[in-house]
C-alpha cells in the first residue's frame, strides 16, 4: 500500500517538477546547472558545514534509506529473499513468515551462480539506472527551478524558498501558487513516508534479529513493526516543538552522515569475513566503499570540529 502511494507521490513530482522548467526556466540556464554537475569549485569562506554536510548525507536516499533497500530487495522475494521470508506491508500485508537469519546458496553449484548473476542484473537497473539516474534527474530538477527562478544573492532560509517559487509564479497564473506548494509538500511528505517505514523496518529487522522474546509474540515481526513505528511517531511530535524543521532536518541529515562512516565500514567487513569467496564483492566496490567512508567522515569531522572549535578548515 505504502509503495503504491510513494510511487504515485513520485510520478506526480516528477511531472510537474519538468512542467515546471520547462515552463519558468531559461534553456541557457538548464545547461549551465547540467555543466555544475561535473564541475568542483572552491568551499566558500565562513561556509556552514551543518548545512553542506545535511546536502551531502541527505540527497539521492541519505539516512539508513541506503540500508533498508537491501530489506526491500529481500522483501520483494530478491536473491534469498524468498527462502528467508519478509516484513510484510504495515496495511493488508499477508502474513509472510521472517526467518532470525539469512541464508547464503552454494556457490559451488552452476545453477545457483546462473540464478546469482540473474539478480545482479535486476539489482543493476533498479539501482543503477531508475534510482541512482532518478535520484541525479530530480535533484538537478530542483536545483533548476531555484536557479533560474530566485535571483543570484537572494538571502532565503528555510521552507521560503518554496513559498518564493509558488509567488513567483502565481504571477503568470494564480492557480500555479497552490500547485507549487502542494508539489513541494509532496516532495517533503512522500520524503518523510518512506524514511519512516524504511526506518521502522531497519528497527524491526535489528531487534528480531538479536532477540528472542518477539519470537514468541503472537503477531510477531508485526507487533515490533507497529511498537517501533508508535515511539518513531511519538518522538516526532516531541521533536518537532524542539527547533525548526530545517534545524531538524539538518541536524538527522548529519546524523545519516556518521551512519553512511559506519555503515560503509560495516558492510565492507560483512561482505569481506562472512561471504562465499565466489560472491564476495571485487576489488573496485571496495575501493568504493573505502571513498565513501571517507568522503562522509570528512563532513563530520568537519563539523564537529567547527562546533568544538579543534579544527576550522579556511
């Protein structure tokens, strides 16, 4: 149920976003952002790494959004997902059995590596070209829209600079200044769907996983579901009286930069110590992880020692 409405979330943004554009945006303008894509500049002086490092840890997925993909893989019956069961959707969700363990297949068979290479190119094209490209396309999208629209030097903070666009554009036609900003509560609400499911699920796959007790629940997996997903909404109503949502935003953004460090790390001694060596990643996906590590660990470093004063990049 959840999928269906983000997918329905992600084709209305997609649509308008290049409506949008197309409609507002100079052609000299949309191959100038294209060109940044592939361009390095310089760190501007008195820049605020909370806000870069919320950018870098936050666009595309972010956050532990990199984590539970691989559960949406398993629960969608990917690799040995069909053997080891699944989470099953929070709304008219079947009742799936979830094993406490994975499982790996013998690669010493030819079969099981025939069918091993098949999911590679599944996992390919959902991850490397509708999510990976999908990501690049809609953040350029975004970033278009507020290049060519609000003036170089303009001083906007926080959730005006969508409420900027929407008047910009009620100028040429008012019914544009609801559709702008219910575009841009789309973006921000299908945002926080996902990260809450995907979340919740990460929850319950960690505590089923290292626990006994929710074995013995009656609803199982489902009960530790709707508990971890009851705290994660009660802690939000909490929060959000706590700072503004940018500051929020911002700082759980930084919070995913230290997750992607660990995580990186993690993943890199699972796949290296626990795996087949026949299915162990090559030596260019390590590499990649390593440059991921790193590349977020120097954001957090950044800002921690900003904010303790030990270190302050020039």
């Amino acid at each position: 149920m959840l999928e269906k409405v983000s997918t329905a979330i992600v084709l209305w943004i997609a649509i308008f976003l290049l409506i949008f554009n197309i409609a507002f945006v100079p052609a000299g303008t949309w191959w100038r952002v294209f060109l940044g894509l592939f361009e390095f500049g310089v760190i501007p002086k008195g820049a605020d790494w909370l806000l870069l490092g919320a950018f870098a840890a936050h666009s595309g997925a972010g956050r532990l959004g990199n984590v539970w993909t691989a559960s949406w893989m398993r629960d969608k019956g990917f690799g040995m997902g069909s053997i080891v069961g699944a989470i099953p959707s929070a709304i008219k969700g079947k009742e799936i059995a979830l094993s406490k363990i994975g499982s790996i297949f013998d690669p010493t068979k030819e079969h099981n590596m025939r069918a091993w290479k098949e999911w590679w190119k599944y996992l390919w094209v959902d991850q490397g070209i509708v999510w990976a490209i999908g990501c690049v396309l809609g953040m350029y999208l975004c970033v278009l829209i507020a290049v060519g629209i609000i003036p170089a030097g303009t001083k906007i903070t926080g959730l005006a600079a969508g409420a900027y666009q929407a008047e910009y554009m009620a100028k040429f036609w008012k019914p544009l200044w609801f559709l702008a900003l219910f575009t841009g509560f789309w973006i921000l609400w299908g945002t926080q769907l996902a990260v809450m499911d995907g979340y919740v699920r990460t929850v319950t796959d960690i505590i089923w996983s290292t626990t006994e007790k929710p074995h013995r629940w009656k609803y199982g997996q489902r009960t530790v579901y709707y508990l971890a997903l009851l705290i994660f909404v009660a802690w939000g109503c909490i929060a959000i009286n706590l700072a503004a949502p940018m500051m929020l935003l911002m700082i759980g953004a930084n919070m995913a930069g230290f997750i992607f460090v660990v995580g990186s790390i993690h993943l890199l001694v699972l796949n290296n110590k626990y795996l087949p060596k026949p299915l162990r990643p090559s030596l260019w996906r390590n590499i990649m992880l390593i440059i991921s590590a790193v590349f977020f660990a120097f954001f957090v470093i950044a800002l921690v020692g900003k904010q303790t004063g030990w270190w302050t990049i020039k």
